[in-house]
C-alpha cells in the first residue's frame, strides 16, 4: 500500500508524550504562509502530526479496553487524558484558527476544501479554553464508568460469567434458566446503580457548564452543532421520533403479540424476548473466533472480491481482539490507526449470532476506513457518524444471501428473520435513547425521580408490550446499560439515520446486487470529502428522517417477514 504522506513527522515520534509533540505543533502554528501552497502544506502536515497523535491515544485506548483490570494501561491512557488532550485541544484550535483566518483560505478549491473549511470553523467558534479542562473531567468520568461495566460478572451455574457470557442464557428454550439468567444480569446491574447515577450527574452538570462556557442555553444543542450536523436539526430528530412511533412500533407490538401467540404465554416477560418461539436452540454459528474468520471470509469474498481482499488483510498483524473474557470491557467497535493506517476491530464473541453481526458490522467500518485511507487529508479519512454507520449496518444486511457458510437453509432463514425483526426492536430503542438525551440535557436540573419517571413514560411510548411486574427497578434502571449516554452523548441517532440508509442499499441490493455493492463502495470511498446528502445520494440513498422514507422501508420489512418461515 502506497499513502500519500508528509515527511514533516519523524518516523520514530513517541507521539504519547507532549513534550515531544509540542516543538512540531508549535513549528505549524509558527510558519509563514506566503500563498495558497503553503497553505495546502500545512494543512498536509498537520494532518499527519494529527494523525501520529490519534493514533498514539487509539492504542492506549484499545489497551485499556483489552485490559480494565490493568492499573498500568488505565494510568497510562489517563496520563495521556490529563497531560496531552488539554494542550492539544489549545494548539489545535490556534490552528484551526489560523487556517480558516488565513487570506489564503478564500483561494482554495472550493469542492475539494469548502467542507474542511466549515468544520473547523465550526471548532473555531465553539472553542473555549476554559472547556479543556472539563473536557478531560468527563473523559475521566466515562473510564470510571467503562471500568465499572468491564468489572461486572455473575456467579451463574457454578461458574464466574462476563456480562456478554450471560447473554446465551437468554435465549436457551428452558424459561426458568432465562429468568434466572435475566434477574442475575439485572441485580448485578443495579449493585451499580447509585454509583451510576452519581457518574451520570456530574457529566450533566459538567456538560451543560460546556455549553453555557460556549453561549448556548443547552447541551442539546451545543452537540448538535459540535458534531457538525448540519444537514438536520433537533426538529429533524423529532421529527424521526414519531415517524418511529407511527411506523417502527405497530410493527415491533405486533410481532411480540405474535410471539406471545407462538409460546403460549400471557403475559410476555422481559426474559422471553430473546428466545426462539419454536422451541429451537440458539443459533450457533460458530464455536471459536478462529471459526467466525474463516466463514466471514467466505462471505466477503462471494459478496466482492475487492471485500474479501480486504477482510483477509485484517486478519494479518494485530488488528483483531474478538473472544471475550475476564478484564475485557464490554461491546465492540472499529478503531482506525490513522497513522499506520490500520483498522483494530474490538469484540467480545461468545458463540451466538449476535456475534457474527458484530464481526460483520465492525468490518463494515474497517472497509470504509480501507477504502479511504490514501486520503492525504486526516479529516477526509473517515465521514460524518450517520454515514459511517451505513458502512457497517449495510454490511449486515448484504450478507443475507451469504448466509449458508454458517448455517443450513433453516437457520439461514431464522437469522434473516431475526435480523429484521430487530430492525422494528432497535429503531424504537434508539428513538427512546435520543428522546431522552434531549429531555436529560434541555432539562439538566432535574432529579433521579424526574429522570426514573421521564425513562418510564419513554419505553411506555416506543418499548414492547411486556409485563414488568417485580422487576420494576430493573426497568427503571435499564438506561445505565446504554454506553453511548455516557461516553458519546447523542451519539446513537445516527445508528438510526444509518439504518434508513442501510435499509436502503439492501433494497437496492435486492433488485441488482452487482450495482448496489458498486454504488456502497463508491460512497465509501469519498470519506469525508462530500456533505452528507451527497454521501447517502452516492451510496444509492435518499437522506431524509420523516415519514416519506420511514414508512416505505419499514412497510418493506414488514413484507420480507411476511416471506420468511417463522
């Protein structure tokens, strides 16, 4: 692989320490730009001193996620929080400033620098040094919260289990190994909870400080606008909310009243949501990571070969930790190395199907970072979120006929289905997350009691028909699970934006396969470099939250569960 770099960063930087990084931060911010090349170059060179920054603080991160219990790799990446992050947001946004003040910057070319240009403008108005320091609070704050979470097993059985571990008893046929299953999942929860929410409310105090520092009356909308939504509004999330409520849920009620039909139960309980309403064992597509691999490979190369070429590089240095285990923080995600280039996908795989989703999803991720990374510019490597999002999600759903590496025609079938049916579970689940991160922070003073009320009336309006009777408090309590409100607040609507495209690209796949997967890579390919219509108008989506796309997509789904043997 051949990048187009600058030679303006030693090869050897050690870029976790600032004393080494401040003398070519400094050296930037410093240099005389005489006409629109020099302006280029530092744009160029920045990018790359940027880039062996990212990629410093990428692998304390992964290391702290790899290893929770490891008092030296959690120290090592606070170092880095406490002692590199701060000045370099300051000098970051000096040259954010000199970039966008310069006389030069009106010279560039507006198609390939206007949308460089409108972000860090952007960064240049929002910035306020006065915010670093809360800043690296709150990154504090969400480790506290990630070590408690990775920390968490349950004596299950004989045996000491992670959370991910517990997630197989809620599937298996015998309902009183689920329930116990459940309730032991939920009381270690809950051990948890008042701790929880003390972490929770100092991030809102410290989030809406953010935002007052920044003059803005909420952190609502302070994050919209620093994560450079431009093309919706929190009208527009609203918007997306009821279409949710009017489409997703009548679809959701109705396959649990079928599900409630199909077991012979009344009323449904929270434990009975994950298990085949057959009787059947649960999908396992696989026993090791080794196993998942090799399949997935399979799939990626049947799909594109170009997919399937990629997949196997991730496979060669370490760019891949999938089993779970003890000290393991919980979930999955991409990480794109920007210096080296290099994707790290993070996985805890315990056997189910479930798993073999992530692994497809993140590497949907890992190809979009793949197929833009000889981008010289850093912010153009990767696209906005509710984009990025289509990556993986698509990925998900172009498997489906590629499914038979892993499972039987029946099986093959039964994951298309569930996959589906979690369409109408997770569109609604992400329309409660953002509906109350919008109440959370445009009503920051409220209490626990307001906020326990406030998630209640939420899943009344998107949740499934279940009975929660004794297991109140686990209801209440159930937001605490959800990762994003802590450390990526609003963050998770463009999981539900992303599926709208997704959604999209598979219908498209459906009608000409060869076109569909041309048009998905050609969209990825651009990065970051076009606005995001024009990113879902590339991939072969239409960018729209409202009715007009939600119902038809959704009517769509409702038709292939119709097709599909239960």
């Amino acid at each position: 692989m051949s990048c187009t770099t600058s030679d303006f960063v030693p090869a050897d930087l050690d870029a976790t320490k600032w004393d080494n990084l401040e003398p070519l931060y400094r050296a930037l911010v410093d240099r005389v730009l005489k006409c629109p090349t020099c302006l280029k170059n530092l744009i160029l060179d920045r990018s790359e001193l940027d880039a062996a920054t990212s990629e410093a603080m990428a692998n304390l991160y992964i290391e702290t996620t790899r290893h929770t219990d490891d008092e030296a790799v959690q120290k090592a990446f606070e170092e880095f929080v406490q002692n590199v992050e701060p000045p370099l947001k300051k000098i970051g946004f000096e040259l954010d400033r000199k970039i966008v003040e310069s006389p030069h910057a009106s010279s560039l070319d507006a198609e390939r620098y206007d949308v460089l240009l409108r972000a860090l403008r952007t960064e240049v108005e929002l910035f306020r040094e006065e915010n670093v320091a809360i800043e690296t609070e709150l990154s504090l704050l969400d480790q506290k919260y990630s070590r408690i979470c990775g920390a968490m097993t349950v004596e299950f059985q004989g045996e000491e289990r992670t959370m991910p571990e517990m997630g197989r008893y809620l599937e298996v046929t015998d309902r009183e190994v689920r329930e116990a299953a459940w309730k032991a999942i939920a009381e270690r929860r809950l051990r948890e909870r008042d701790v929880t929410d003390d972490i929770y409310e100092e991030m809102i105090g410290k989030r809406d400080q953010l935002a007052k520092n920044a003059g803005f009356d909420n952190y609502r909308d302070y994050q919209h606008r620093r994560m450079h939504r431009y093309d919706y509004t929190p009208a527009d999330c609203t918007k997306f909310h009821d279409a949710v409520e009017k489409h997703c849920v009548p679809v959701l009620r109705r396959l649990n009243a079928e599900r409630r039909t199909q077991l012979g139960l009344d009323p449904l309980r929270p434990w009975d949501l994950g298990v085949d309403v057959k009787g059947r064992d649960p999908l396992r597509p696989f026993e090791t990571a080794e196993q998942m691999l090799e399949g997935t490979s399979k799939m990626f190369h049947r799909m594109d070969g170009r997919l399937g070429e990629m997949f196997d590089e991730l496979q060669e240095g370490d760019c891949l930790d999938l089993a779970t285990r003890k000290g393991k923080a919980p979930g999955g995600y991409q990480y794109q190395r920007e210096r080296s280039r290099k994707p790290f996908i993070f996985m805890n795989a315990a056997g189910l199907h479930r798993d073999l989703e992530t692994m497809v999803h993140e590497a949907g991720h890992a190809f979009h970072s793949m197929l833009c990374r000889e981008e010289p510019i850093l912010a153009y490597r990767s696209a906005p979120m509710e984009f990025c999002e289509v990556a993986s999600m698509a990925q998900e759903l172009l498997t489906f006929p590629y499914l038979d590496e892993f499972y039987d025609e029946v099986d093959a079938n039964r994951a298309r289905r569930e996959h589906l049916e979690g369409m109408a579970t997770i569109l609604p689940w992400i329309a409660t997350i953002d509906a109350f991160q919008h109440w959370i922070y445009t009503n920051p003073t409220h209490s626990r009691d307001d906020r326990t009320a406030k998630w209640i009336e939420l899943t009344d309006r998107f949740g499934a028909d279940v009975d929660w009777t004794d297991v109140e408090d686990a209801r209440s309590a159930a937001w605490q699970r959800q990762l994003h409100l802590f450390g990526v607040p609003f963050y998770y609507i463009e999981y539900g934006i992303a599926q709208l495209g997704a959604l999209q690209v598979w219908c498209n796949a459906i009608e000409d396969e060869k076109a569909a997967i041309g048009k998905y890579m050609a969209g990825l390919t651009l990065g970051g470099t076009r606005p995001l219509p024009e990113l879902f108008e590339a991939a072969g989506a239409k960018f729209d939250l409202g009715d007009d796309t939600v119902g038809p997509l959704m009517a769509r789904v409702a038709s292939e569960l119709e097709s599909l043997p239960a």
